[in-house]
C-alpha cells in the first residue's frame, strides 16, 4: 500500500507538542514497518531542508512543492482547492497529524489526527493571528471530511462528538508516547552539571514546562509558588519556567515583573529536546496545572523521570496520568500551593508518587503508538 503523509508539521526549527508527535510516530512507524510504501510531503517556498528530519528508508520518499506558504495555503488549497494532495503523491491512503489547509480528491481513504479543540473551548486565550489561521482552516468542517479520526486521548474524542458533531464509529483513540531517553538519570552524570550550567539553574527548584501562554495557567503556578513560600518562610526552592514564549504571554511577564519573588523565579526560555531529561532529572518536583490538554506531554514526561507531579483534574490531563500524580483543581491557587507543600515535606508522598509516576510512565511508548497507527492504516 503506499500511504502518503503531511510533514508540514516539522517544518519549524523548534518542534513543540504537535511537532513532537510526528516526529516520534514516524520514526517509530518507519522502523516497524517495511511494506508499506510512505511519500511524505511538505511545501514550502524557503529551503528549509536543513533542519527537516532524515528519513532514510528505501519504502520512504520525500516529496515537495516550493510555493510560497501564504499562497500556497490561502489561495490554491483554501480558494481553488488545488492540488488534490492525494492525487499529487499518487497513494491509496493520505494520513494528515494535524489541522491544516488540505485539498483531497475524495477518492481516497483519508485519516487525520485531532490532538485538542482548545481554540474552539477557549478562543480567547489565542492571538488574532492565531484565531485568524483556525477560522480559516475550518476544522469543525475539516474533520467531518475526512473518513478516519484519530484522537489522542478520551476526552478529545469527547471534545469531537460534542462539538464537531463527529461520528463516534469513526474516531480511534490512539494515545501518545514518550521517548525511551526519558529516564531517570544517574546523580554523577556529568551532563547534569553541564545542564544546570548551561541554563543557569539554581540547586533545588519546582518545575514548569511548556510554551508560555495563558492556557498552561502560569499564572497559577507563580501565584501558587508565592503563597507556598510566603507559608515555608524557611525554604529557599525557587521556581523554574521553561518553555518558549507563546501568543499572550505579556499578563505572564508583567506578574513576574510585579511579584516580591521575581529574584527566585526564573524564566529560561525554550529547552532544546535533548536537554528536557536532564532539566527533569535536576527538579524537585513538576508542576503542570493547565486549564486545558487534549493530551498533555509534560506531566507523563516528567513522571518517567521519576520526577512527582502536580497536574490538573480536568480535560485529559487526570486520564494520562492517573493515580500517579496529584490532581488539583486549576482555578485554586491555595490547592496547587498546599500540593507543592505536601510533596516537598512529606518523604513517604514523595516517594509514593515518584514509584507511581514511573510505572504510570511506562504503559506510553512511541512504538505502541506506531503500532496502533499502523493496524489502523492496514484496516485492522
């Protein structure tokens, strides 16, 4: 069978959730599977074959056009619905990892991944520019399109019978996976200095991690850091925020800005794939009390660190993890604190979330993602 899939998601320098997934699903599935012919395609009107990952198996081709994106996605695939993407590549399956603009033919089976719907919960935590680009791709319209939906998780594929009106009969759940390099690491591992090195890391901190934008309730966590340190005036943990800076961030910033803390919290930006183990490995504990995950990486990536974690009761995030972690309620800031309270003081906690968060961690692995996908694309 050739099967023809969209790349377009690794076409950026820094990959995030999304780009994560295709990444770690196609190397995966490209290591199981040696009959099936792949045309994996992107478009785009620079070079950017530089930072584009390498797949070099004889069943796997690369396939591009070199339009100029806006154009590309706005006139030929949104207006003239041209090229049929399908029929460009020649396959009998087309697989799309994410929303996007797209033009089939409707003459073959087509499959497409949904990870959230949280630009259509909570739109107003996106840019215009961002708000702009959902409209325009449709996606209540989209999904209904294609023949197959997968969902990441329980609740997204709730999220698509309620508000997309989706079949049920045609959406799959398929969870996520995390690399097997996230482990817990030796305590004289020289790359655990080199990292607290590299990013400036204080000795004992509370970790966040994710892009910087109001749906991952940063502004939750400092308050939560305040209130736990004004109430522990003995401790010295500080607080450590990582991730790139995303669309409305600027209320985030101010807080810090204002906060009798600011000293103890500090901001590192984006944290390069290969550094993410061993910023795990050098936290406390991880705290993660988004508002909303159609998945959620950080939580279960941090709990195979042997990292113990404070996540959310809502959307996906209390499926992913389970039992394995604390669950709080995201809008309550005295929770969250009492959380960090509880596992910094208390051995026995910590430890029992620790040993869970490990056996937690390892029900998700990247091939049992790659092999659900591939029994779903070989019609089993």
């Amino acid at each position: 069978m050739k099967i023809g899939i969209d790349i377009r998601t690794l076409m950026d320098a820094h990959y995030s959730g999304v780009s994560e997934f295709t990444f770690n699903l196609l190397t995966n599935l490209f290591a199981i599977d040696k009959e099936n012919q792949y045309k994996i395609y992107y478009n785009s009107g620079k070079d950017i074959s530089a930072h584009l990952p390498k797949f070099n198996q004889p069943n796997v081709k690369l396939i591009y056009t070199s339009y100029p994106n806006k154009i590309f996605n706005y006139l030929f695939l949104k207006i003239f619905k041209y090229p049929k993407i399908d029929q460009l590549l020649d396959v009998d399956l087309f697989f799309m990892p994410h929303i996007g603009f797209i033009a089939l033919s409707g003459k073959t089976r087509n499959i497409i991944t949904i990870h959230d719907l949280s630009f259509l919960r909570y739109p107003k935590v996106f840019s215009l520019r961002k708000n702009f680009w959902h409209k325009m791709v449709n996606a209540k319209k989209l999904v209904n399109e294609f023949d197959e939906v997968v969902a990441v998780s329980h609740h997204t594929k709730k999220d698509l019978v309620e508000i997309c009106k989706v079949k049920p009969e045609k959406i799959k759940v398929i969870h996520l996976g995390i690399g097997e390099d996230l482990k817990v690491k030796e305590k004289d591992d020289e790359r655990l200095n080199q990292i607290k090195t590299k990013y400036s890391l204080p000795d004992k901190f509370i970790l966040f991690l994710g892009t910087v934008e109001p749906r991952k309730n940063i502004e939750g966590v400092m308050r939560a850091f305040e209130l736990y340190r004004k109430e522990n005036s003995g401790t010295e943990i500080k607080l450590v925020i990582a991730g790139a800076r995303g669309w409305k961030s600027e209320s985030i910033y101010k807080l810090w800005e204002r906060s009798e803390y600011k000293n103890d919290i500090y901001f590192i930006g984006y944290v390069d794939r290969k550094d993410k183990v061993y910023l795990y490995n050098l936290a406390s504990i991880f705290v993660y009390p988004s508002f909303y995950e159609g998945f959620g990486f950080p939580p279960l990536e941090a709990m195979a660190c042997g990292l113990p974690t404070i996540t959310s009761y809502n959307s996906s995030l209390a499926e992913v993890v389970a039992d394995a972690a604390i669950l709080v309620d995201p809008f309550n800031i005295q929770e969250i604190s009492t959380a960090m309270s509880q596992l910094l003081s208390n051995q026995l906690l910590y430890n029992k979330y620790k040993d869970g968060g490990l056996i937690r961690a390892k029900d998700f692995t990247w091939q049992k993602t790659a092999e659900g996908y591939l029994g779903l694309f070989n019609g089993k």
